[in-house]
C-alpha cells in the first residue's frame, strides 16, 4: 500500500485513491477467481466420490475433468501389476487398449522412475523430452501439472493435466486443491475396483469361476446392441458334456465337479479376452464371441472340441475318465430386427437349437444353425435320453 506524503495534496490522495482502487479491484477478482476455482474443485470431487462403477470413474477422470476445467489433455496413468484394473474392464465389456488418454502399467516405477519419486503436484513448464511418455499425443502443450496418486503410502497412478497456456501451471502457484484432487481420485479408484469385485462375485459361477447366467443375460443385450451399432458380427456356442449324467452315476458327483471345472479351464484356454464364457446351467456352458462371424466361431468351437477330447480328465483317486462335448454355433444374422432383447434371445435359441442337433446326430460335433427350427418336442426327448 502506498505511504502518504507528511503533508498530502488533493491531487496526491487522488493518485492513492486510485491505486487502492485498483489493488481493491485485483483482490476482488481474485477472490471471485480462486472462489469460482475452489467451486469447481468442489463439484468435481463430489462428481468422483459418487461414481458407482470403475468406467464411470475414469471417464469422470478424463472428460469429466477436461469439461470442468477447460484442458485440451488430461493423462492417466494407472499401476495395474495384476492386471486387475484391465479385468475388471473386460468384465464391463470395455477393451483397455481403446482408452486413448489411460494407460495402465505393470510397474509405474520403471515406467517413469523420475516422476514415480514425486510425492506432491509438480507444475511447471511443458518439456518434451522428459514429459513426452506421460503426455505421448500432447500437441503444443505449454504448461504442465503431474498429481501422484497415492493411497496407503503406495504410489498407484499419475493424473496428467496440460495446458495450451504457460502460465496455467507454473511452480509459484499453489497445488492444494490439485493434491487433494489426486487423493480422493485414489481413493475413489480403490473403491470402485472393489465395488466392481463384490459385483463379479454375484455374477460368477463358484464352481468354475466362468460368469453365471445372470452376467449372460446382461452382457448379451450389449453386445447385441453393439455388435447392431457398428455392423460387428457376433457369435454364440453352446457347449454341452456328452453323457455328463454317466460321469455322476460312476464316479460321483465330487468327480461331476472335478470335470465342470477342467472343462470351463480348457474352455478358456482356447478363448481371446474379449470373449464371454459363461456357465449357462448343469454341464452347459455358452460363449459369446464378439467381432466373431460364423465360420471363425466353427473353427474356434473345433478347436475346443479338440482341446477337450485330446487328454482324459484326472479324478480324485488317480482315475481318469474320457469326456467329448457336443457344440452348437449361431450367428447373429444381419436382416435380424427388433429390439436387443428379443435379437439376443433368438441368437441364444438358435446356438440352443444347433447344439441339439449335433448331439442327436451321434455327439462330439459342432453343429452350425441352419434357419429351420428344430421341433421342440425333438429338444425334449434329445434331453431325456442324454
């Protein structure tokens, strides 16, 4: 504030009344800035802290936070060693490859050793040659801000902001709002992994640990509605063990047991990550291929086929005991209309119907629908005297 001369003039308490205008003007907007910046923060931590499900989070993470405060790049990178984060995504029918802006590593520390020593926001000028790898598609980036997530001591991501203004991040401003920010989103993101895992266990078959029929039903509607969307093709194979209910009678059905669970593990073997494989019921199991069309799924349903009947199943005791499976394969068909539902549903009858015939025809086969229903009444006695 500017000292008063001993004896002041009018035209000199003039010039003192216009600077303390002034510095009254700048502290008022600056008090509406950081008051409008302290809102926003506010809103966007109340926006994270209800998110219920892991891809709500990151895109709360990524184009929530660009529209909230106005940022042409926002990274994310996430320590993934387990592949934990990217399973859970697959589970929501997301491929973690088509997240441009996250990326997920197995060991963060040599992904960037420099910033994996950082325990605080750093901001500061954009340097191409040492930000690059957090920031691999930044076009004229000028300023930086890199906010270490941390939760129990422990080092789990970095949230990357840039700024096309140089001054927008710079080393004199405070980072108070931006290291809180970083420590709820860690927080939200270990508590969405594991809302996500309670949501798995109820969508899960116990005994084999493939999706119960209740993830089916849900993940069918989408991939249909996808699959229509884009012009994908989309297959579905029903798997049934051959003479399953011999297992029982002979061996018991701890054994039963013993070969759903080596059958579901040479399932998924034979499977890419994007596939579904779900228990459907009993000795049934179903898949659904996406960005699969009928003759690639005919030949992974041999290859499993194969899998199958290629070793005898070890039981409890050192006995073993042969088992084949009978495969039916449909194909979503382009021409299909109505809703996703009722589309689903009818490419689940067709696989249904085609798995029928392959076991009525002799067992051990795969079996491609063919657009004439089998009768029920066959399905009946084909179930009675399996």
């Amino acid at each position: 504030m500017p000292k008063p001369p001993p004896n002041p003039s009018f035209s000199d308490l003039a010039f003192i009344n216009r600077q303390l205008r002034q510095r009254l003007d700048s502290l008022t907007r600056e008090a509406h800035h950081n008051e409008e910046v302290l809102k926003r923060f506010h809103d966007r931590e109340l926006t994270l802290l209800a998110t219920e499900s892991l891809p709500q989070l990151l895109d709360c993470l990524i184009d929530g936070m660009k529209s909230s405060f106005d940022l042409p790049d926002i990274q994310l990178i996430l320590h993934d060693p387990d592949h934990e984060l990217r399973h859970l995504l697959l589970h929501s029918g997301i491929e973690p490859d088509s997240l441009s802006d996250i990326r997920f590593v197995d060991q963060i520390t040599t992904f960037s050793p420099r910033h994996a020593r950082y325990k605080a926001p750093w901001l500061g000028p954009y340097q191409a040659q040492e930000h690059a790898p957090l920031f691999p598609t930044a076009s004229n980036l000028r300023s930086i801000a890199i906010l270490p997530m941390i939760r129990r001591s422990q080092l789990v991501g970095f949230i990357g902001l840039g700024s096309h203004d140089p001054e927008r991040f710079t080393r004199r401003h405070a980072s108070d709002f931006l290291n809180r920010l970083a420590t709820i989103s860690a927080i939200c993101l270990e508590n969405t992994a594991n809302r996500e895992h309670l949501v798995i266990a109820g969508l899960t078959d116990a005994l084999t640990g493939l999706h119960n029929r209740r993830y089916l039903e849900r993940r069918l509607e989408e991939e249909v509605t996808r699959a229509l969307r884009y012009q994908y093709p989309l297959s579905c194979l029903f798997i049934d063990a051959d003479h399953f209910k011999q297992v029982n009678d002979r061996h018991g059905h701890g054994a039963g047991d013993s070969v759903l669970r080596e059958l579901a593990l040479r399932v998924k073997e034979c499977l890419r990550l994007s596939d579904i494989a779900t228990r459907f019921g009993g000795e049934e199991f179903t898949l659904l291929l996406p960005q699969t069309g009928a003759a690639e799924a005919c030949n992974l349903a041999e290859r499993i086929r194969d899998r199958i009947q290629a070793k005898p199943i070890a039981l409890h005791g050192g006995e073993t005991v042969d088992v084949t499976i009978s495969i039916g394969v449909a194909a979503l068909r382009p021409d299909d209309d109505g809703d996703s539902q009722a589309i689903g549903q009818r490419l689940l009858d067709a696989a249904d119907r085609a798995l029928y015939t392959a076991k009525s025809a002799g067992r051990n086969r795969v079996q491609l629908a063919s657009p004439a229903s089998m009768p029920e009444k066959h399905r009946e006695i084909t179930e009675i005297n399996d």
